[in-house]
C-alpha cells in the first residue's frame, strides 16, 4: 500500500473523522456519526482504496 494521500489532506480528513465521530457521544448522537470512522482510518494511514482504484494521488512520490 502507497501512501496516496497528502500531508495537509490526511491532517483534514483525521480532523473530520474526529469530529464525526466525537458527535455520536456529545453531540446529537446519530448512529450515522459512526461513519467519521472511514476519514479518521484513511488520514491515519494515508492510503484511499478508492483514490487506488481511479488511479489518482495527491501525494508527491519521490
């Protein structure tokens, strides 16, 4: 697995999943916040299966 995700993306999506994920307890607690989940993984390890699939990246491979 190439990293496939750029730095400032990967900061953007851990934020969004964080924040999804924290309104499932404070916030108004819609089972649906679970999905934060799928952002909050693909920051942490920098690699989309669907940027793979369509063959883009974002990240400058060296």
């Amino acid at each position: 697995m190439k990293k496939n995700i750029h730095f400032v993306e990967r900061i953007v999506r851990i934020f969004v999943g964080i924040g999804l994920v924290s309104c499932v307890f404070i916030g108004p607690q819609n089972p649906w916040f679970w999905l934060g989940v799928i952002p909050l993984i693909t920051g942490v390890v920098g690699w989309c299966p669907p940027y793979t699939m369509l063959g883009i990246s974002t990240c400058k491979i060296k």
